[in-house]
C-alpha cells in the first residue's frame, strides 16, 4: 500500500464523513489498479456527497476496465451534468460512448473536449479516432493533424492518419504507420481479475476482429501483437501465455507475415483460434463453393474484378459495413464500377418482403453453433442497422424481439439447420453470418466472416437485445475457458 494511500486512510479515520477525502482514496486505487476497492470507495464517498464530480468520474473509469459499459456510462452522463466545463469528464464520456458504439453522441462529447481543452492531444486524438470510425474522413484527419502538432509522437495519432492517407497517398500512410507502429508491436492490456492470458494476432489497419467485449476485460489479459510489425526473433520472447487467437477476420486484410509470426502460427505452442488459413476460405468470391449445395441457402454468384449476372452489387474489396458499395443494373455500370478499383461483385437478389421492407438478418457463430445477434429491417437495399431507422419504429423492434427470443422459430427448421451447416463449413470458432430471406423460407447469403462485432447496449430502446448478446459473450467465455486450460493428466 502506497504511503499516499495510507495517508488518506489516516484521515479518513478520523474523518470517515470526509466525502473529497474519499474520493481522492477512490482515485489513489484506481491508479494502483485495484478497480473493486475504488469502486467501493467512490461509492462511499457519493453516498455523503452526491454531487462529487470526480467520484463519479473514478468509478466510471473503475467500471470501464471492469467491462461494464451502462455502469460507466450512467456516472460520466452524472458527471457531466454537474460539471459541463470539465474537458477531462467531456473526454471521459465521449471515449465511453465510442466503445459502446454511441459514435454520434460520442463525437459531440469530443468535439466539446477539444473545445474546452485545445492544448490536449489527447482529446483531439480521440476526436479524430470517433470521427475516422463514422466514415467523416476530413474532419478525422483535421483532428489527428491537430493531435499531431500537439505532440508528434503520439502513436494513435500516426496509426488514424495511416489509415486516412491510405487509398490516396500510400507512401505518406507507410511513415505514419512506421512512426505508430515501429517499436510498438506488441500491447499488454491486463486484467483487473486474470484467468487467462490471451495472445491476439492483429493487423495494423482494418479487418481485426472487434474484440472489445468478447475479451472480458475483467478476466482475460490481453497481448496484442501487431504481426507485420513483429521483430525477427520476437516470437522467441513473448511472455506467457494460454491460448492464440488470430484476430485477422477479414481474409483480404491479412498481411504477409514476417518470419516470427508465421513461425508460431505454423506451429502454435498453445491451442490456436480461428487459423489463418480457414479465415482465407471466407473471401468472399470463395464462399459460393465453400458453401454450395448447403439445403435451403442461396449463394449468389460473386466474382473479384470480373463481371457478374445483372443486376449486381460492387463493393471495394476490405470495406464492411456498407461502404462504398453500388447497386447497378446495366453492364456499362458494371463495367465502370469494376475499372474504379479492386472490387467484388455479386449478383443482387431481391429480398424485399411483401410490405416493401428489406431484412438483414445476423447470426454469430462461436466454436460452429448459431447464436441469434440482430436483425435490422430497412426501408432501403443497403441495409445497416444503424442507419435502418429502427429506434423510431416499435413495430419493427418488436419484430427483432422476436426473432433473438426464438430464431428457429422465426426462420423454420430448413433454415436453422442451413445456418448450423454454414458454421460447420466455416469450421471457424468465431465467425458471423449476414443474410436475407426468400418467400419460401431460402436464406440469402449476403456475407460470412469472422468481423462481426458483438455489443450490449445501453440505450433503452435496445435494451431488449442485451440477453442475445449476452448468450454469445457467454459462449465466447465457455470456449475461451475450456481451450485455455490446461490438458488433463
């Protein structure tokens, strides 16, 4: 115990009412990483002082390591409600936001950061991180610019202006991502609570499985290894750990890897999920054969750089969530489309049902089994759950309910068991699957990958999917547990 904590205990034992004192005591345990004993104490010291702004702000950050988001989130909002000038609880709150996927309201609390505090590179690094992540790709860089000037080795910094300068200018990408990455290779998060120690391989851009919830915070040490950046021997001298689990979802982001890393991946020292070489199965001009002839699924043709049956949908290859994507009817839009740069095409199937609606359904898969996600329900082809509409329309939650409480129900027993044969071939132990529905029941592959993120919620409205969600964290944890312990004698 540090001779500051034990200081304010002192004073605490003659004061125990003293509602700051305990709260700079929350603080002191939170920065010695002991998170259940400055929970306790924050909560001490709001209970004679409800309105301690820093209390609040402790516990949030006690909670957020702890992997409890609706928890973080309800103290920085109190916060921030008694101490709107404060950039550091503006700072705060926009980073729990961002991890809750709240990017919206996660901009405006960052862009209030940087207002109150335009000396933080930090703040602005933030605010460039969120803006990046909602596609505003000019602003994002503005505010990485911003973070940079302040302080020109902030690694985030370069690793988002890598990211931003990619498509259009790769060598000045290449510097910056040298400058985020070099001698950084290798991320220790650690557990408030460790059962196990988890060695992720991830690459430098996109593509990563998102890992932010799957990987309880509160249990599971993280080491984030950066392969392309690896070091020749690195693989040699890593510090311990249980299980690998290549994060690389995305098959057409998986970089070439440097000797160490395909090293211990071609002989992995510790039980190994999702192989590289089965996340390359799930390019997606590769899964028409990997997935042909499963009963009651369709598989649209889907070529790279190469002429579909019209119409056709063309979307750059790496990007997800509906970026860049064109719906086009004839075969000079076809042909222009394809001559913009590397692309998939797959031909288009209409999936509107009868009242005009399109549905894409989401199913994870963990260690093959099918686990209902979401289903967002569009009054448009380009079908994003973000962007459906849905939190104006009780209906269609209602309809989503449904279909998390009972999927095979929903989808008939046809369907379900085409699902179960999808994650068989996948043969991933994490993966998700995007698809829509035919009249007779015939789902329609849109995508199978293993960069599907799984999150709670924490609005209100949504709060319904939180037991689906929390199905899948809980199997995810299961596999984790059984595949990092050790093998019986």
């Amino acid at each position: 115990m540090s001779q500051s904590t034990l200081f304010l205990r002192d004073l605490l034992a003659a004061d125990p009412d003293a509602a700051p004192v305990r709260a700079a005591l929350a603080a002191a345990l939170l920065a010695a990483g002991a998170l259940e004993d400055a929970i306790a104490e924050a909560s001490r010291a709001l209970a004679v002082a409800p309105a301690l702004p820093d209390a609040r702000l402790t516990r949030a950050e006690a909670y957020r390591r702890l992997g409890d988001p609706a928890a973080a989130l309800g103290d920085l909002r109190h916060a921030a409600a008694l101490a709107p000038d404060r950039a550091a609880i503006c700072h705060a709150l926009g980073i729990a936001l961002a991890e809750t996927d709240a990017l919206p309201e996660a901009a405006s609390a960052l862009r209030r950061a940087a207002a109150l505090a335009p000396g933080d590179a930090a703040v602005a690094a933030s605010l460039g991180s969120v803006l990046l992540r909602q596609g505003e790709f000019a602003p994002a860089e503005a505010a990485t610019r911003a973070a940079l000037r302040l302080d020109p080795g902030l690694a985030i910094a370069h690793r988002n202006l890598a990211a931003l300068l990619e498509a259009r200018d790769p060598p000045a990408a290449a510097r910056h991502r040298d400058l985020g990455f070099a001698g950084r290779s290798l991320e220790i998060i650690a557990a408030a609570a460790p059962r196990r120690r988890v060695l992720v391989i991830a690459a430098t851009g996109d593509g990563n499985i998102p890992l932010g919830h799957l990987l309880a915070p509160r249990h599971t040490t993280v080491l984030r290894w950066y392969v392309a950046y690896a070091g020749p021997d690195q693989d040699r001298a890593l510090p311990a750990y249980d299980l690998i689990l290549n994060a690389i979802g995305d098959a057409d982001r998986m970089p070439v890897l440097p000797a160490a890393a395909a090293r211990l991946l071609a002989a992995p020292p510790r039980p190994l999920l999702n192989p590289p070489a089965r996340v390359a199965r799930t390019a997606r001009d590769a899964l028409p054969a990997l997935l042909a002839d499963i009963p009651g699924l369709l598989v649209p043709p889907t070529r790279r750089d190469a002429a579909v049956p019209l119409p056709a949908l063309v979307r750059p290859i790496g990007a997800h969530g509906g970026q860049g994507v064109r719906l086009v009817h004839a075969e000079a839009e076809l042909a222009a489309a394809l001559a913009a740069g590397p692309a998939f095409a797959t031909s288009a199937v209409d999936c509107r049902d009868s009242d005009g609606f399109w549905r894409k359904y989401r199913v994870i898969f963990v260690d093959r089994v099918p686990y209902p996600y979401h289903l967002a329900i569009a009054p448009r082809w380009l079908v994003h759950y973000w962007t459906a509409g849905m939190e104006t329309d009780p209906a269609r939650r209602a309809e989503e309910a449904r279909f998390l409480a009972d999927p095979r129900a929903v989808l008939g027993a046809r369907a379900w068991a085409a699902l179960e044969a999808v994650g068989a071939r996948l043969d991933l132990d994490f993966a998700g699957i995007d698809f829509g529905r035919l009249a007779d029941g015939t789902l329609v592959l849109f995508e199978a990958n293993a960069t599907m993120l799984v999150h709670p919620e924490t609005a209100p409205s949504f709060a319904y999917r939180n037991p689906a969600v929390a199905r899948i964290l809980a199997a995810f944890e299961r596999m984790l547990a059984v595949r990092s312990s050790p093998p019986a004698s």
